[in-house]
C-alpha cells in the first residue's frame, strides 16, 4: 500500500491527465506479473535492490522453470533455496551464471554487484551437522548484501570453544546461532553478548527431538533475553530477518 | 567472559600489583552477588544502563522481597515483571517510587533517567484482549530507552484498519506484533513492511487455540519474510529484542 | 476495500469537490472508530443491517464497557458473547433493554427488528452436556435474522432418536451439529442428508478427550463429505456461518 | 432413511401387493450393492445426478478396479480422487474416457453432461505450491455442477495481490481459500467479504509446520467470522461442501 | 432398529389393525422419551434389567434433576456417575433410597434387586491413588449384576504383592486393571493371566505424565496379548464393558 | 507363575525326589527356551494349544528365521504377524506348509487342527482400505479357534448399510470394529447391540488424521458403553482379545 | 523375588521343619502388610535402613492417616512428598517429631540416624524458581544419607556464575542439574565434567513451555553424554537415583 | 575450564616467561583443534583414555572422513555410532583396524588396549526388537571399559523370565534396561532391585506408540524409584552415562 503512490494517482486524476477508470485500474494493478499459478512481485526487489527469492519445496518444476524464466528478463538477482539438484539441472540451460550450492541447496543468480553493508553477521552453529542450514543462511545474508563471518561447530557441550571466540560474537551487529540436539547455543551467547540474536532450531537430532520441536522450544524459552526464533531449519528467515535489522543500522549510520 | 577484564587482570599479575591468588580469586569471582537462592548478576545494569529485571512468576514473595532490596542498594533502575497484586502489596513500603500497573502486571523503580534512543518501536495488536502483552511490552521498552508508539485493535479480519495506519509502521525502527486467534497480523505487517518484526503470539482464545500454540505456529511458519518469534504472551522478551536492535542502531548512528 | 467507495472518491477528485488531501484522508479513514484500545467497525452492521458482535472473554470490563457504550450511540443491535455474570451486572445499567442468557452467556440489545430469512437452520447435539454452546449458535443465528430449531440430544449412541428425527434434518438449510465426546454425531448427519453441515465439537469429555480435540479431529476427518468444521464450543462462528450461507439462499430467492 | 420409500412399502402391505417378508427384505436392502469388499452406494447418485466418488489411497488396485467396474455399468459419472499414475494406467483399458490429471490426482468419467449451477466457486490459494489441493476441488467442484474460477497465489505476504483482486471475491457464492503456511489467507478473505468461506489448510511447509497443523490451527482459530474448515490437503471435501451451498442456493433460485 | 418390532408394525399394517400413518409414527417414534433437553432412552433397561445411567459432568443441576424425576417413574435402577457432593444435595429430597458414595462420586437408586451373575470380575489397582477410579468401576459392576472382588496397591514397582494374589487372579472372568504412573499393571497382569484384561488409565501422576496420556500410551502399546483400553479414569466404561463380557459368559452358561 | 507347579516342585522336595538345589533350579528354569537374542515362551502354547505368536516388525531376518526353526521342533501352530514378502520367501523353504497372506501381511503354519468355539466373532470395517487390519485379525481369531464372519465396508457415512445388517451384529458373541477416519463405527455398533465390542482404530486417513490418533481419540470417547479399544492397526491384539473373551464364554458353557 | 529366602523355605520343606502348605503361604505371603487400600511393603526399608516414603499425591488424608499411622509401628524413618499444609495439620498429633518443609513440601519423622556416606551430591538449580523441586531433592537425598551441597541460581543465562563454581562441580560424585526455562543448564554441566549428571526439568516456564515439556525435551537431546533425566519437577526421583549411585559407590569404598 | 591450566598460566605471567598477549592466546585457544566445519576436542580423551567419538547422523561423509582422518593422527580410540554401510565403506581404507557392527551401527577403531572396570554393566531388553539399540550400548559401554553383561528378550509379558534371571540383576554396578511397546521393563527392574537403573526407550511398536514416545513417558513415569532415562534409542548415552557411574565407583573402589 504505497500511500505516495496513491497520492500520485490522485494528483493524475485532479489534473485530468487520467480519467477515473484509468486511476481505478493503476489503483487495482499494482506492480506484480499475474503468470496464472503465481504472482510475481517485482515490487521489493525493485524498490530495494533486493533479489527475487523463490522457495522451491512443493513447487513442480515446471512452475519454477516459468518463475525464474519470468524473473531473468527484469535482470535482478534471484535466490531460489530448498531446490535439489533435479531442479538444478532443469535450469541450468536457462543461464550460465547459475551457482548451486548442494550443501546449503541454494540456487544464486547474480546479476548485479551490491555494496556491501558495513555492519557483519555472525553464523553460530552448535555442530557439523547444523552446517546445511548455516549454509542456507550464509548465502542468503550474503546475497542480500552483508558480511558474514562463519563461526562453526561450538555447541554447549564444549563450552570453552564458544568462550574462545566471544570476541567474534562482540564485533557482530547481530549473530545467528543454528543448534539441534538441545539448542542450548541461543540462551548461551544470548548470555554472552548483548546484541540480536536469532536463534534456528534445526531437525538435526533423533527420538524425542520430533525433527526440532525440543530445540524450538528450548529456543522459545531460553533464560536469556533479546532472543528471536524463526521455524525449524529456516536458515533463510533468519538471514533475512538479520539483514533486516543489518539494513536497519546501515541506513541510521548513513543518516 | 570480559576479555578486556581478563586482560587487566593479566596485566596487574605481571606487574606484580596482584599474586597469582588472587588473580584466580578475581577470574573466579566475576561481579555477581550471591545471596544463596539468587545470585544478582550486576555487571549487565552496570555496563548498559539497563535496569535490573526480576521475573516474579514461580519465586517466592521472601525471596522477590530479598533482591528487590539488594538491588536497591545499587540505585540502578529496576524492571519486575509478572508481578500479581499481592507481590506489589508486599513491595511497597521497601520504596515510595514504586510504579505498579496492574494491566502489564508490571512494577518499576525508576531511579535514573535515561535519555532515549531516536529510533522509534512500534506496538501493534490484533485486539483488544491483547493488550496486557503489548502492555507488557510498551513498559520494558520504556524503561530500556526506547520512544514507544501503540497501534492497538488492527487485526486482519478488519484489514483496514492497519492498512489506513501504514505509515506508523513505515516511520519505525522495529515492529512487535502482538497477536492471539489465528496470529496472522505478523504475516501482513511483515508483507507490508521491510522492517525487522518481533511477533508474540498471544494466549488469547480457546479450543484449538491451545493457550497460543495456533498463533505461535503461524508466526513461525509466516509466508512473510524478516519475523522473529518470541515465546507465548512474552511481551517482556519481544521489547528486549526490539531494544536490542534498536540500540545497535543508535550505536551505528553515533558512529 | 470499497471499489465503490474509492471511485466515488476519485470522482469528487477529478470533479474538484475535494482535494487530494481530503481524498487522502477519506481513503485513510474507512468507517472505523478509534478509541485507542479497540477500532470499533461500523461498516459491516452499516452494511448489513448485521449486529456488533463483542467477543468478552480476555478483554477487561472497563474495555468491554466502553465498546458497547460506544456501539449503542449507533442504536444497532448488539451480540456479546463469552459474557459472564459480572459482565452482565457492569453493562445492565447502560440500557434496559439488555437481555442476558446464562446457559449460552450470551448478552443481547436488539434495537432493530429484522425480517426472518425464509430458510431455516437447524441446530442438532448428541448429548445434553452439549446445550450451552448449541445456544450460543441459537441466539447467534436468530439474532442474525435465521429461523431457528432445536434438536437436542440425538447422539449417536441411540441411533434411533436421530433416525427418528430425519425429516425435521431434510426440511433445513442448514445443519450445525455440536457434538461432544467422539463427534460422530457431525458423520451420521452428513450421511443421512446432502445438506451443508458446520460440525461444532465441543469440550464436553475428559481423559483422552483433550478439550475438545478428540471430536475436533473426527470431525475434521469425517468419512461424510460436506462438512465444514469450526473450533472447538464455537457455538458463534458456527451460526454465523450458517447465517451467511442462509443470506446466499435468500438473496437467491429473491432475485 | 427415506421416510417416503418407507411409506411406499408400507402401503403395498396395506394392499397386500407384496407380503411382511418381502417388506422386511425391502426394508434391510437399501439400494446399495455388496461387493464383499465394498458396499457402493447407488443411492445418492441416483437421485442427485451427483457422481460415484472412489477415494483411492489405502485401497488395493485390485479393489479399486472391481469398484470402478462394477460403477462403470450404471453409466454415472465417475470421480476417483488421490489416484497415482499406477491406479490410471490399470484402469485406462476400462474405458477410453478416463481423464487423468496428475497434478490434481484425479481420474474423471464423465458420462452425463449436467448443467452447471449459475453461482460461483473461487478458488483462491496462497502459494503456487497450493495448487495441487486447489486443483483437487477445482475437478471436483467441476464435476458437481458449479462454475469454478482460480485465483491462485494471492497470499498475505503481499497482500495487494489479494487486495486487486477483491471484485472476484464479492462475485462468488461460495469461496475455498487453499493456504499453507500460517494460512493467513482464510482469515483476510473472511474479513474482506461476507460470504461462505470454506478453508483448506494444506501440508506446504516444513518445521513446525507439523505437516499442516499450523494453518490447520490458524484457520479453527481466525478472527474473521463465517469460515468453515475441513481437513489439511481436502481439496474434494471443500468443494463437495461448497457444491452443496451452491446447490441450496440453486434450489432457491428455482422455487 | 429392532428388527421385530418392525415386523409387527407391519404386521398390523397387513391385517389393517393400523393405518399407514399410524405405522409411519411408530416407526418413527421409538421408545425414547423427549425432554427437550435430554432424549431419555428407556429401551435398554427395559430391555436388559440394566440402570438408567447418567453422566453427570457438564450437566446443568437442572437437567439432572429433571432427567432424574423422570426416570424415577418407570421404578428401574438408577446409575449417576461424575456426581458432586452438590448434585447429591439437590437430589437428595427426590427420594430417601438414594445412596451416594464421596469417593467414587456416584449415586445409586436401586429399586430392583438382581440376581449376580456366577462370574467374578476382579478390579486391580496399581496404587492406593487409583481407588477412586477403581471404585467406579466397583459401583458400576455391581448394579449392573456383577460379583466384584478388589485387589488394591498391587503396582509393579513391589511385583512380588501382585505375585502373591495371582489366584484370584485366576479364578476371575474379567480383570480390570486401573493404573496411573506409567500403567505397566496391565501387561504384567495380561501376561500372567489368559483372561480378558480391561484397561484402565488414570490421571494420577504429574508432569511427563500429561493427565493419563503415559499410562494410556502404555496399555494401547502393551507387549501382553489380550488387553482392551477405555478412556482415562474411565471406570465406569471399564465396568461396563466387563460386564458385558460377564453376560455373554452368564448367557453361554444358562444355554 | 504357576502355583501348582510350585507346589508340585515342593512336593518333590518333601518327598527327597530332588533336593533343594535341584528346586531351585526348576524354579529358575520356568519353560522357555534361551536363544541368547530371544527367550521362546512353550509355556502358553503348550497349555493352551494356542500358536506361537511371531510379531516380525523391528526383528532382523536372521532372527526371525532362528525363531521359527526352534518352534517348528515342537510341532505347534505358529502365526507371524507383519511379516512381508522378503520374511516369507525366506521363511518358504523351512517347511511346505507355510500359508502367507500378502493382505494381512500373515504367515500361518498349522499343525494342529484345533475344534472351533460355538460362539462367534463378526469383524466389521468402515471402508475398504480396513480390510488389510480386519484381515489380521480374522486370520488370529481362525487361527486361535473361533468362528468368524466379515461384515465389511458398513461406516456410518451410508448408515442403512450397517442397519441393514443388525442381525449379523445380534448374532456374534464379541464383536471387532475395524475403522479409520473418524472411527465413528464402533459407537454405533456400540450404541445399536448390547455385546462386547473391540475397536480397532486404522491409520487411514490423512491430515488431521495424523495416522490413527484421530479414530484411537474417537473410540476411547465413544458415547457408546461397552468398547474396549486396541492400538492403532493392531488387528492381531483386537483377535486375540476377541478370542480371550470367547473362550471365557466357551468354558462357561462347558461347566 | 529373594532366592536366598526361597532356599530357605525349601530347606525347612526339605528337613520337615515346616510344610508343603506353610511353604505355599510363605512364598505367597512376603514380607508387606495389607491394608486394604494400600499394601505397605517394609521389606525395602527393613533392609535397606531407607526411609519408607510415600507420594502424597491423588491420595485421600484418611489414607495417608491410616499408612503414616501403621508405618510408625515400625520406627522406621519416613519421607512424605507433595504434602501440602492440610496434610501435616492431620498427621502433626500423631507424633511430634514430625518436621514439615513447606517449600519443599516435604515431611520427614527421622527415627533412626543414619551414618552419611563419604561422597557428596551437588544440587544445581538455574535459577531461583526452580528452588522448591530442588528442595525436594536435597530432603530425599539428606534423608537416604547423603551429604548434599547446594548451588542455586546457576543457569546459563549468566555463563560465568556456574564457571565461577567448577571446583564445587568437581567435587561431587552425582551432580542434581534442576532447571526449568529452556533446561540448558545440565547440557553444560555435562560438557563441564565427567561425573554422573541427573537432570530435573522443571514446570517453571510459561507459553511454549508447556508445563515442563522444554527443558524436558532439551534434557533428553542434550549435545552432553553422561546425563539421565527424570520426571518434571521430580526433585525426589533424581535424589534418589543419585543415592542409589552414591550407594554403590559407597559399597564399592568398603569392599 | 581448567583451573589449574589457568593457575599455570598466570605463573608464566608472573614469572614473565609468557607476555601478556601470549597469556591471552592461550587463554583462548583451549586444547581443541579448529577444521572450520568442526572443532575436535582432544581434550577429553587426553585426559580420560576415553575415545573420541563421532554422531554419524546428519554429517557429510566428508566432514566424518575428514574428523575420523584427523583424530587418527592422535592414535587414541574411536567410537563413531549411527554409521551406515556407506559410511564403513568410505572410512575403511583410512585403517584396517576398522571394527564394523552392522547390527549397532557402530564402527569402533581401537588403538590403546585399557583395563576393564571391576563392576559390571547388565543390558537387558523387553524383545527382540531391542537388540540393535542394546548393541549400541553394548559396544559403547565396551570400548569405555567396562564389563558387560546381555539380558536379551526378558519382557514383561512373560514375567518369569526376567525373574529366573534376578541374580544377573543383583551382581550388576547399574542396569541398563532397553525397552520399546509400552517400556514396563525398567520399572518392574527397578522394583526388583536397588541399583541405578539407565532406561532406554526404544522406537519398537507402531500406532499410538509415537516412534518411542509411549515408552519415552512410561519411563519417565515410573513407579520404582531409581530410574534415570535418555532418548529414544540412545544406547550410546545410556552406556556412557552408565560408564561414568561404573568409573566413580572404580574411584572410590582406588582410594
């Protein structure tokens, strides 16, 4: 709801220069591409520099082929995450600047070179096994235009490999910490160090772990506070909740 | 783990000022107070500004009565919250400058003033009934330094209402998107806003509502990108976060 | 979003009678009342000559007070569900004409008389225990203009008091079944007429009942097609449903 | 239990056109055939001009082949729902007007053109991956008689994508609103419109989404009145209860 | 459906001793008694010599008085399960013959002596906790004509007290196994006896014991042959249940 | 724990026949037979000349084969349950007698040829996708020496379908309800025939289903008195419960 | 199951001393006491020197009445848990050596005092919530003669509170780890040191805590080997485990 | 955190021989070793002669290739658990030491030959089933250093032969008891015996059993006393947390 859009219309339709049924038309058209089994919206990534996201679980491949075809002739970067490698191989012909990623299962296409913002991430995970997930996040903070700094494999178990590292955590704007098992690592670091923390549980575990619900839980209610969960193995949803609030500081120290 | 603590600590061994002793005495008694059943850790409200915080729910009156002294005696700001009348009652004559709101079930002592960040939290809630978390919320932002705004009652099944109040979204630094029912305000603030969002799915409604597992399911699972979660009816933990983004950002404009 | 409304509004733009400010205004102030904690919604009983429905449960008295306050300065009608006693006894000296059910604790101020849809909506339990939330469907469903009969107690433990019945099923509209305890009571009716039934599980159980869960699910899973379910004691929703499916017939009818 | 087919027989005892042991054995064979395996049930369709409905998962091939055939003789249409492409090329030599739709997962012989009601279905859905339940009620609201039209991926996350299409909404009498995720869509379309609307959570999602549950619980729960909901992934049982609406109000139009 | 009281219907219909209208209101009227509120279904206990049963929870005191007084007319055995010390109170001046036991918080009226059958059901009790349960069923199995025997606080944690009195075990029909914790009495005893075991859950226990759900999980996944499960503190259903199984055996006696 | 066989070992020892040490042993040694990986029970088969039972689920192919070639060695009956094509085709070569049924997933050798009970078990589904868990139980119940009579494809959707066959229901002394979905068979059968009923919930079904718990919830809520519930899909347990309970029946008419 | 004892019966068969029918009584009658309602089981005690404890729980005051009572007969020591004021008001006259703890809700009658074993238990809590369960704990442990140290508000929150106690951690032979909020607490004892760690969750939480089921779940995934767990708030049940570990590390001391 | 590694260091800055900086370092660089995906902590096995070991689950064979392949550089003992066959064949070519157990899945590489503990760990298991998980526990315990014993296949449903084996329980430092179905066995062994008990649920059952929840709560619940559980299938943790009370007690038994 673009309220200067709206404004513009209105300036139109006083001045004459549109009539009533062309401003009802801009009003009910706004900037998406209807493709009948989706509706692209050009909109955001438009607006932010902000690249075309598809999530391809669920999708036929056929609709992702149509999605990204689509996407290519704006020229805008495009993430496409949770795609195998059966998706990889259907788009491949469609481009040459096509990186797959099989560890993080990110496909990237980047068109545009952004600068990067100041401000850093940092991506904590518990261990080895959170990596595809820390991954998922990793390419996305990246291509949504931050710094990342991995900070792998120092779950709770062995307390002293976190305490080596605080100073990584310190010089964060906002830090990701990727746990299975327990998901002890969010109350740990948000103990630590006093800055956002989002917090993903992962489906790394077994028995009464049912696929991340103990370590979402855990997360939910961790003794420590300025926490902030996202849904089980969203490696994504925090990258970009994390550039979000990264945007957030890059535009206050611009200001 | 203050490494520039440490480090000080190191020096004055090797400067011989101090013994190896009591070097060990120093790493080992960090700036906590132990009173036996709580161990008030100072060093947060004395490196931040940030009031002492007491969650009351589950602690026995003699004991909230123990450390709200103790802290006392530091003259920081202090924050309880969960605190029922009978807990205010007993409370009262520790101080005169106790400030109970029985709505937020919040008490606060306000010893210092704090000059506030610029950047702006925005509250929003999808009813009425959930008020007492936003409520919450409004009085721990407060106290942490933030300039809080309220946008109460704009739920989506009246989706008109929040869509004609799209710029007191768009003029703040973070959102917290109070919730109950079906918790779907989160999703469409998220769509509208490119602004990181806090959602705190209410206990509000009944049935298969399950004290607020619907809306924190459906927070977590938003079509919406950029949404941390925090536990049900955690009011509290959501403007922690909120003031925890929001102070980075300050930090980034004082650069 | 009133197509209707904003075009209206356009043409005072283009014919000059407003200025774009004002029009910016109009289209940011739809029909609603803001009193801070609630945004009261006249448009829909505007629209529909439908009541103000006040859902009380979470919501303090001094709130609920308020709206209702504010509602009858419209002199619609007014359904307050979720009403307990001491509601009732706050709100009893705004208006005389305050009618209070405790079965159903439903609270009513009909002001306007309206005309009965022609079709009738039947309201089926399978057990007594069943009775106050069939209520809350009964004075919802009247109250929005429905002819409206009981049929209570027809569980399916006594096949026969339903088969007896049948005739009084195939003379409805529609048929809200409230069901406790396993809820087959929705399956039977869906098998025995091909009308639109809105199940309605309801609490009563205990044990591996959960609440209400168990018959939630066998509803939900019906062997019976056409069943719409609600949550659970949603006696309301299920009635207002069953209205608004009625409306669809009527204004049918009178085309 | 036809009242009327009881009382036909009970008078042909009253003339003695047929004996007590005639009646008794007219009064325990209701028209339905034993198979042994299956018991089909002639009854309905025979007096609705509805179709024979096979819900293929869980049953043998073999079962399934027997029903087809056994249905093919009386010459009705045909709907199997949740068949795989195994089950169509078993059953392809049965007859050559056998249409399958792998998306959908719908086998459809269609024997008897039937004229369509004059009300309208929309089909509105979240997310492309929605499709294939929205497909589901789209062949089965087809086959029953009703005008279908789609409005897919219009979910909340941009909710002028919804917003645009708001005209296709107010002409339908019936709408089915397919979303995974939070399922957010059900409520904003119940809040948008007053009509019958029937929510169809879908298992698109991962974590906890718990296969469902969390749009399955969002929708129980919405804020918006007048929803009815029916199992995750129910494409058929959601156009089947909106077949059934639509045929009421058909039935009104024609008094 | 009683299959020979249709007979006779229709018998008289032949010999024209009832009209087809008569004949219709039969059919449709089985012998259940309509209250409004409560449909009393006075066939099975005149059929079997069995009580009227009532369930008393989430029933108004209202309806139980007036289901009460009705059923006191036709002089048979009266059965109220679930029944508060408030209940009893205001039944207690419908009749001095009225018995009502705190502990198993039921109340009898019993009327009509009957014979016992020869079996014995035997009710075992995991702990002294699971008495009042075990007393349900105690109650129940007696009105019903049943021998009962208890054998109380024969948990598995002292195996050697259930060892001790595995001969009455042996001499029982039906045991009916009552158990809260983690409700292994019920494999232990299915796998000493080849009796038919009738389990049932309590909700004594706390925490990870979820209100019965740990021991109902444990008799439904039982490793011993021959065991049947009722719902949580379902003693009366347990009671019922075994004799049931009494009769059959009682029936096959008297052959 | 056979008090008999104890004192029989007493005897020997008061008599000098064996001496302490010798009663120890025996007192030890109860008759099975230590396989190291499995303790085979002869125990019950020998008393009761019924067949060993194999449950194959979890159990390595190795095992299983070791299991069965020891029971051979005494000539019993031997049913195995789930045992799919890859055990019986490893199985087919120990012995020629060996019957395998795809259906039920069983495996029958039948050694002894057993005299039936007079009484009879009826097996009811809901649908056709019960009959693979109905089929387990009918090949128990023959195998443990009970009559049995399928009543197949009876659910409640198409009611007059079960009605029709009341007298099948009449005439069994236990009966089994096989049913998925919403498993509101068994409440019905329940509610219309004064016998003991087993149910057996199925896991077809999907969605809110969530493979069984739907119907397992239904059963144990069930209005109906007189159901004893069985684990999901456990076709077996509800037979030999069955089977318990018909042998009770079939001694008391032998006395 | 005593062999010894069982030897010792046959060798009184064997030289006459007793006969074969005593003998039976023997065996069947072990050394508990039938109370009707409860049989009280001395044997544990009466070897053991431990306390005779009971789970005051779901129990009636007359039945605890009647078992406090007969146990004190026996001058054994005794430990009532979950007792809340009511029960000590009854039990106070029956003897006034009656200590009752309120916070723990613990009431102990020490007869006999007894030598405390040389290693010691640590109890940790993580914060000052969780205090009661582990005062119910350190009762249990004190009583079945342990030496326990406290630790209290260590949680993970505040890292450096617990790594300031390490030696304390060290020092102990079982560590009691009670946490409730996210349970991270035992993960990093765990990881922290090598002894035998029972983790306690706690109901201390709220929302997505789920009464206990968090740090339950987060306990039994913990990323730390060496770590069992016990009920929610079971504070009894980790004392004693963690005395029978003491125990048999005290009997291996005096080998 | 190793105080005396601490002290140690703080006398080398004492005694000048390190700087300050050098200090730091050390202080953050603990013994563990940094691969980037992984940080392997020789630590423990430095000190204890305890393995290092590897959770297969969940990582690349690359990263276990490469961790196994590092660790073999320290010629200490490896335990890797939850490995494949695909796994087995990518490492053996590392060493032909490589012990792989298909059956536990566990692959073991022993470098060092220890001394065996002098008390014994007994493993039982309910059935069959159980093997597997015991396996794991078997081998776990084993390569740790302790003496065991198998107690396979002595379920609570044939209770005698667990009770013909009570001496094998008597001789045991702790019991670990490994149970799926309905997991009884770890309370009738705790009832038997007073010795530390490590439960183990396993994903043994179907249905209602939840992939080893019904066990996972049974043992939680337990009515014996002494009971400590680990997850659902986690033979490794109930060994190792086995091992650590066999080592204290070794300790002890040394002093």
């Amino acid at each position: 709801m673009e309220l200067k859009y709206i404004e513009n219309i209105l300036q139109k339709v006083k001045s004459g220069s549109i009539n009533v049924e062309e401003a009802m038309n801009h009003l009910k058209n706004l900037p998406f591409e209807d493709m009948g089994y989706a509706k692209i919206d050009h909109h955001r990534s438009l607006r932010n520099g902000y690249p075309e996201v598809i999530y391809c679980e669920g999708k036929s491949i056929d609709h992702i082929y149509g999605i990204v075809e689509n996407m290519l002739k704006k020229d805008t970067n495009i993430l496409a995450t949770r795609a195998n490698e059966e998706i990889y191989q259907s788009l491949k012909n469609l481009t040459n600047d096509l990186v797959y990623n099989p560890l993080s299962k990110t496909l990237v296409i980047q068109r545009k070179k952004t600068q990067k913002y100041k401000g850093k991430i940092v991506i904590a995970t518990g261990g080895t096994s959170d990596i595809p997930v820390a991954e998922e996040a990793y390419v996305t903070a990246d291509i949504l235009g931050n710094q990342v700094q991995r900070l792998y494999d120092v779950g709770v178990a062995g307390i002293h490999r976190l305490l080596a590292n605080t100073d990584i955590l310190m010089n964060a704007n906002v830090i990701i910490a990727v746990a299975g098992m327990e998901g002890a690592l969010a109350s740990v670091i948000g103990g630590l160090v006093d800055k956002p923390v989002i917090a993903v549980p992962t489906s790394v575990g077994y028995g009464a772990h049912f696929n991340g619900l103990a370590p979402l839980l855990a997360m939910l209610n961790s003794c420590a506070s300025g926490i902030g969960v996202v849904n089980i193995d969203n490696g994504f949803g925090a990258a970009y909740l994390a550039s979000t609030i990264n945007r957030q500081i890059e535009l206050a120290r611009k200001e």
